[in-house]
C-alpha cells in the first residue's frame, strides 16, 4: 500500500474512533454513572491531559524506534481500551480508563504527522494539508455517528464495542504501512538509544523557532476551542435552534477541509509565513463577528471565514515546524508541537468561560482576537521563513 495513502487511512480511522467515543457520549455516560459537572469536565479532558505529557516523549521516541514502531504501539490503544468501557460502572474508573484511553492519540498523533512530514520536502505542505482534512473528517463524523449509535441501541456497550471495532482496523492499516524510516538505532545498544533520545529532546528545545510556530497554533486554537466550547450556547441565547447551529459548525468545518491541502499546496509555493500570516488575520476578524451575530445570515458569513483561517494555519504550522527541525528530530519536534497545541485547546474554553462571565461574550472574543493579531505582528518579527530562504538562496546563485 502507498506509504501516504495508508497513514491518511490510518489517520482517518484513528480520529473517527477516537471522538465516536469522546462526543457526545462520553459525558452523557459520565452523567448516568453519577459524575458531577465538575468531574464530568475532567473526565471528558482526561484524554487530552495525558497528551500534554505524553506527545514531545513519543515524538521523540519515534526519532529513535522508528516511526511505524511507535505507531503500532499507539494504534493498540486505540484498539485495546475500548473494549473495557462496557466493564465501568463508576465514575473514577471511568476517568481512570479515559487517561488509558489517550495514550492512543499522544503516542500517535505526533509520530503520524511526522510519518507525513519525513515522507519528503517536496510538497510536504500539501501532503500535511490533505493529512490534516482526513483528520477533520474522521473528527466530524465521529460524534455523528456515535450519537446515533447511542440513539438507536440506547447501549454504551454496543457504542464502544463499535469504537473498539474501529481501533482494531486502524491497527491492521498501521500494521500495512511500509517502514519507511527503520532507525540505524536498531543496531546500537540500550545506553546508546537512551543518549540519542536525550540529545533528541535537548536539541529540539534549543531550538526557539519551533516553539514560536508551536505557539502560533497554541494560540489559533485558545481562541478555535473557546468558539467549539461557546458558539452553541451563544448562539441558542441569539435564537438559533439546534438544527440551525448544527449547519453554523458544517459550514465552518466544510471551509476548514477544503482549505486546508489548497493552504499546504500554496505554502510549498511562496513560503509559510504568508500562509499562517492570512489564516491568523482570518481568525482574528472572524471571532468578533461571530459572537456579535444574531441571525443564521451573519452567522453562515462569519463562521466560514474562521473556516478558512483555521484551515490555512493548521497545515502549514506543520509544515513550518518540519522545515524548522532536521529530518532526524521530526518525531521531537511534532511532539513539541503536540503538547502545545494540547495547552491551547484545553486552555481555550476555561479561560473564555472566566471572560465571558466578567466581560460578556464579545468583548471576551475581542480579547482573543486581539492575542491572535499580537502573535501575528510577533510570528512576522521573530520567525524567519525556510522556504522563502531556500528560495533566495537559489536566486543569489551565479549563473554557471
């Protein structure tokens, strides 16, 4: 099987079954177990607070294993967990479970996009922008189709047997993706391995540049997962019914897909920071209008257009963070990557619910908004870009 169609597969199924079992389940499951609101919260960030302290660890285990070793590992949690779901029946082994559970996504996510990325310079945005897409369709039709299976067999048994399911195919597809990158650690000894995974993470984190453009999304995603945690509450006090806000959220991921392999493509071509330069100033004008609007018109006009950020900036980060970091620390450098992007999206929504209750929820938007434009003046002062180099470089060469 071709090397990137099987890990966008791969990645696809992984992501399908990981929100199938996050959204709307599992804190309606949370809930009949008896968890409070407060632990239901916890529960449901279990998953992602194990990625924080697990993803810069695998990425740079990856750099020594092998990518496809690493990947194997995770897709067993993908596929493993989920058949002890239908054994809970208390809440803290439910939470207990869940931190089990994100193993799956910490160890493979960051070992993935690095799979990608290594896969060659040549059109690597393009190739992370169509990565990305399937990662949002798996992401979007997951809580689709776990919510109907819920409806309809009214069983949490049968609804994580079926995520199990899922994880047991992504397995399979990990296990057909050609070894790409067999690490020469294979012939070192255990002393010699621990060495090179230190001297792996110690680079990456004197490396300034990685964490800025690791930042860049940190904080795209402070203001995009305060807008997933609150647009349907806003948008239900404006008169908006669930139907209507179910299109607001397609409309947005629609325009997010699509833009997203057309960014990386672009990106190949003149250079990253403009690309994230855009999609940032997207973001940035499109949360105000948001959370100001008061009709399904204004609310399909401005929603897109975070779309279209959102879309342009995931991709290409990417992209910049594999330009930044050598071939050798990929792993290192995603799973830096990972763990920040984690603090953004979780960050988001706890912080927009301290603001909103204060401020309001356009002024707390406009703050937010205000951070992206600040990281954006920042990203253009501090961060140069790779390819524009590259391609200066070759234009300074003398004509032979």
């Amino acid at each position: 099987m071709n090397a990137f169609i099987a890990i966008v597969l791969a990645s696809l199924l992984s992501r399908l079954g990981y929100q199938m079992a996050r959204s709307p389940v599992l804190p309606i499951f949370a809930a009949d177990l008896g968890a409070l609101p407060e632990l239901i919260g916890v529960i449901v960030a279990a998953s992602t607070i194990t990625g924080v302290f697990l993803k810069l660890p695998s990425g740079a285990l990856s750099d020594v294993l092998g990518r496809k070793r690493m990947m194997v590992l995770g897709a067993l949690f993908f596929a493993a967990p989920p058949f002890l779901y239908p054994f809970i029946h208390d809440p803290w082994s439910l939470l207990a479970l869940r931190f089990v559970h994100g193993f799956a996504t910490a160890i493979f996510s960051p070992v993935a996009s690095a799979y990608v990325a290594g896969l060659g310079e040549t059109g690597r945005g393009a190739r992370l922008g169509w990565f990305s897409s399937a990662n949002d369709i798996g992401a979007t039709a997951g809580p689709l189709i776990g919510g109907f299976v819920l409806y309809f067999t009214a069983s949490y048994s049968v609804t994580y047997l079926l995520v199990g399911a899922v994880g047991v195919l992504t397995l399979l597809v990990v296990l057909l993706l050609p070894d790409t990158d067999r690490p020469v650690s294979d012939t070192k000894p255990f002393s010699a391995r621990t060495t090179e995974f230190r001297q792996g993470l110690a680079e990456v984190l004197r490396t300034p540049p990685i964490f800025v453009a690791a930042g860049i999304e940190a904080v795209m995603y402070l203001g995009y997962g305060a807008f997933l945690g609150f647009l349907p509450i806003y948008a239900k006090k404006v008169g908006l019914n669930d139907a209507e806000i179910a299109i607001v959220f397609g409309a947005q991921l629609a325009l997010a897909m699509v833009a997203k392999p057309i960014a990386g493509r672009v990106s190949d071509r003149v250079g990253r920071i403009p690309v994230i330069v855009i999609g940032l100033l997207l973001c940035a004008t499109a949360l105000p209008l948001i959370f100001r609007s008061e009709s399904l018109t204004v609310f399909l006009l401005a929603a897109p257009l975070l779309g279209l950020g959102v879309g342009a900036v995931t991709p290409v980060t990417n992209a910049l963070i594999a330009d930044l970091s050598s071939a050798r620390r990929l792993g290192a450098a995603m799973g830096v990557f990972g763990t920040i992007w984690d603090i953004g999206e979780a960050a988001g929504p706890m912080i927009a619910g301290f603001l909103i209750g204060d401020l309001g929820y356009a002024t707390t938007f406009d703050v937010l908004a205000a951070v992206i434009a600040l990281v954006t003046v920042g990203l253009m002062a501090l961060v140069r870009d790779p390819k524009a180099v590259a391609a200066h470089s070759e234009s300074d060469r003398p004509i032979q």
